[in-house]
C-alpha cells in the first residue's frame, strides 16, 4: 500500500494508528485492508460506545477503546453498548450469523430444487 492510499482511508493521524496497529485488518471479521478494493472499508470503532466511556470517567479516545472495523462490522454493531471487546465481538458476531441466516432464507431456500435435501444426503 502506498503511503497516500494510507492518508485518504485513515482520517486522521489516529486512525492511521489504530489501522497499523491492528494490522489493517477488522478485528471483527478479518476483512484485509491492506488491498486497494479493502482500505476504504475501514473505520475506526470505539469499542465501548463513547457516551458510555465518559460516564465511567475514562477517555473514550483511549487507544484500548479504539479498533480497526470494516464498515459491514462498524454498521451492524452501531450502538451497542458492549462492556468490552469480547463482549463487542460476541455482538457483531451474532449480528453476522442472524444476517447470513435472513440472506440464506430470503435469496437462496426458494431456489433450492426439491430433490435437494438441505438437511443433507438421507440416512446421515
Ligand atoms: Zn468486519
């Protein structure tokens, strides 16, 4: 990657530390954005929403607070008031299957041909 694609997918000097930090990678799903289609993904999430860093007395520009998260990630966590990353991560990640879930029942099962059992080969 080039040092000006770095400067126009990190918004400020801050991102750009998160981003190396975590390797331009989002610490939720492990989208790589270290390709040109990938770096525009990227976005700086607070962990812990920053309204509720604030009431606990503690910076929520903390770099403990901040990851690297695609916008697919950033976009279905949106406030949830996660207590930590595990917590955060487990939230995203359950956002994740119930939207895989919704997508497959939506767009593939009314597709699937009758002599295909989703269930898998009979006897099994
Ligand atoms: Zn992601």
């Amino acid at each position: 990657m080039k040092a000006w694609e770095l400067k126009r997918s990190a918004k400020s000097k801050r991102d750009l530390a998160v981003f190396i930090r975590d390797g331009f990678q989002c610490v939720y799903c492990g989208h790589d954005g270290r390709t040109f289609e990938g770096w525009c993904h990227l976005e700086v999430d607070h962990v812990v929403p920053k309204h509720l860093v604030k009431r606990g007395g503690e910076a929520p520009e903390h770099p403990d607070n901040l990851v690297t998260a695609c916008m697919s990630c950033n976009s279905l966590k949106g406030q949830y008031k996660a207590k930590n990353f595990k917590d955060a991560n487990a939230e995203v990640l359950r956002l994740r299957t119930q939207m895989r879930e919704k997508v497959w029942a939506l767009e593939f099962e009314p597709h699937l041909p009758d002599t295909i059992d989703p269930r898998g080969p009979k006897g099994k």
